[in-house]
C-alpha cells in the first residue's frame, strides 16, 4: 500500500512546529518516530496535506535528570533510548518494564515516547484497509456514523493499545505541552478523554514537548503485565501496570494502572486501600485483580473476545502485584 500525498515540514524548533499547527490546523499531522502513523496513512486511516516531521527540532531527545526534581524525558526520546537507560530501570522499574514490551527492537528504536503517548485507538473495525472498511460501511471513528462494536451508540469504543502511559500513570507523570502562546504542565491522568476518536484533549495547535517523572516516584518497585496475540511484536491487548512502595514488607504505596481494554488507559482508583498497610500475598493481590477487572470496560474491538481479556486483566492484576511485591524484595 502507498503513502497519500502530502508536503513534508520540517520544523528546527518548538516554536516553528506549533506555529505551523496553528497555520494549518485541520491539515496537519505531527509525525516523530512515525512507526504508528505511516501504516496509518497507508491504510487511508490519515490523509493529511501536511506532514509535520518533528525529529528535526534538537533537544526533544534527551532524558535529564535534575536532582530534587525528577526527570525529563524529551518527547523525541525513543522507546529504545528508555529501555536502555540504566538510570530508569534502576529509579522506575515500572516505565522500564512496560517500555520493553512495546512492538520490536526495531519499532522501539524509531518509536518515541512522545508518540507511544498520543498513540490512536484501536479497533477491528477501524486498523484496515479503504476496501475493507468500505465494504463495512465505514464505521463511527472514521468516515461513518456507525458503531459495529456497540449498534445504536454514539461513542467510539476504539481501545487505547500503547504501553508505557499506565506505567506513567502509576509514576505521576506530567506532561509539558507546547502552543503559539506557550507551555503548560498537565498530569497524564489527565491528559485522556476515554473518548476513541478525541483520544487526548490536546488542541490542534498544541504538542507534547516532554514527560517529568517526579521525584517521589523513584524507587517503587514496578511490574507491567501484557496480553497480545504475537509475543515478539503486538499492541496490548490488555496491559496492567503495578507500582509499589514498601518499607520492610509493608506497602506503604501502591499504583496500579490498565491499558488496552477501554479507550484511554486508566489508573484502579481502590487499589491502594486494598494493600497499603498489608504484605504483599495472594489474598491482597487477588482482591486487587477484582478491582482492576471492574475497571476494564473490553468490547468486541480485537479478535480476542472481551470476556477473556477482562479475566486476563484480573490475572494479570495479581500476577503484577506479586511480581512487583517480589521485586521490592518481599
Ligand atoms: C507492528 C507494530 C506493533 C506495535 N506494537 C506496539 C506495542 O506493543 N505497544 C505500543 O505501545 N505500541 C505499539 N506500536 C505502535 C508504535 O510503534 C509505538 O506506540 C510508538 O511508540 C509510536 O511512536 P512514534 O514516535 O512512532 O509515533 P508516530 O507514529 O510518529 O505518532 C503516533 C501518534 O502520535 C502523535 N504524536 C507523535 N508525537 C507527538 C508529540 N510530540 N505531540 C503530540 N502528538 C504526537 C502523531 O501525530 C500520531 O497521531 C506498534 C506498531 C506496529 C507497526
């Protein structure tokens, strides 16, 4: 399948780039690693006039650690960059261990983590050719008005499928966004709509320079869990993230965030009260998978059905929990 036509732009800085979005704002698509969008295009799924590739714009790339503070990850910091960094694998094991899932060595090396963050939704209904989605009729997300997951509704049920944004959730991650008029900081819990067509509440003229992990975030011991159907090369088809604090065997925090399974990624709102205080056992980690399955909210948007990737999420839940309870030492 070819590529559409399109102008490449090639921004040097920031403030080039969102002047260019703001110039052509129903035009124009940000590219970075392009490992996402490319074959999106392809598939007719995107047909901007513009394409704005951004890895042009110098600084974007670098991971900064500023003592007291946390650290910078550059939205240009590629997925590879992450997974190599022994400072992150040390301080957050948690973004360690859900960046080396992510598709392959070679996706990881293009990928970036600005664009792991926006990445689209996912549907089967949606990730297919024009001829495809054609003889459907088109479906809600794109070109129709039609939902074929959920007949009759109005919302987009397309599944948020990247990574690395629950493990940020567990970290309390924020991040710095771009416009004509300057930046602003916003927590990634924040930054998503649960909404599969507006996936993220960034304006048409704003985009993700980097992503701050806080201070207070290093050290907890993490896990990241994932079901795919191709274990060397797949988006999650659910994906649990679990981040612990301990003091001695005692939970003194605990975040644990869900991905793939409803169209943003969501941090399990009763997970802490369910361990802080306790040990790290079967029992706790078991009531946490039930909390985490209550959250998850899969329908029939992947070939896995949703029932099955709904118990995954509870297994996966406990099999993090405890995973993450091990590596902190328990
Ligand atoms: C075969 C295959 C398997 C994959 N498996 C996985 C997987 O297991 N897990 C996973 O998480 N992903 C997976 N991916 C998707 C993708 O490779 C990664 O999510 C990658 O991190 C996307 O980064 P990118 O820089 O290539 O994004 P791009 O493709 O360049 O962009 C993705 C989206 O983000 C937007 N964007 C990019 N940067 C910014 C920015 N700075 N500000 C605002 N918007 C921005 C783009 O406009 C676009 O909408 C897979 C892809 C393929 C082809």
């Amino acid at each position: 399948m070819s590529l559409p036509t399109f102008k490449l732009l090639r921004p040097r800085t920031v403030e080039e780039a969102v002047g260019m979005l703001h110039r052509y704002q129903d035009d124009i698509q940000i590219c970075a690693g392009g490992t996402d969008l490319l074959p999106s295009m392809k598939q007719r799924l995107f047909t901007p006039k513009f394409l704005m590739d951004i890895r042009g714009i110098e600084g974007l790339e670098r991971i900064r650690v500023t003592p007291g503070l946390g650290v910078e990850l550059g939205a240009l910091t590629t997925l590879s960059a992450v997974e190599d960094s022994g400072f992150i694998h040390r301080h957050y094991s948690v973004l360690h261990e859900a960046v080396k899932t992510v598709a392959s060595p070679i996706l990881r090396n293009m990928g970036t983590m600005g664009g792991n963050i926006c990445l689209d939704t996912r549907c089967l209904w949606y990730n297919q050719s024009l001829q495809w989605r054609k003889s459907c009729g088109f479906c809600i997300k794109k070109d129709g008005d039609l939902c074929h997951v959920a007949p009759g509704g109005k919302k987009c049920w397309a599944a948020f499928s990247a990574d690395t944004p629950a493990a940020l959730l567990c970290l309390g991650a924020e991040v710095n966004i771009a416009s004509p008029s300057g930046f602003r900081r916003m927590p990634i819990a924040d930054l998503y709509t649960n909404d599969g067509v507006n996936r993220i509440k960034l304006a048409k003229n704003e985009m993700i320079t980097s992503i701050y992990l806080p201070e207070a975030s290093a050290g907890y011991q993490g896990a990241y869990k994932k079901l795919r159907i191709r274990g060397s090369i797949d988006y999650p088809l659910a994906g649990v993230a679990v981040a612990l604090k301990k003091k001695g065997k005692i939970i003194e925090d605990a975040k644990v965030a869900i991905t793939g399974v409803n169209p943003a990624p969501h941090l399990v709102p009763d997970a802490l009260h369910a361990l802080i205080g306790r040990e790290v056992n079967e029992h706790a980690a078991t009531v946490v998978g039930e909390l985490a399955s209550q959250v998850a909210k899969p329908l029939t948007t992947s070939l896995l059905t949703p029932e099955y990737r709904r118990e995954m999420i509870r297994v996966y839940t406990k099999r993090a929990v405890m995973a993450a309870g091990a590596a902190a030492g328990n």
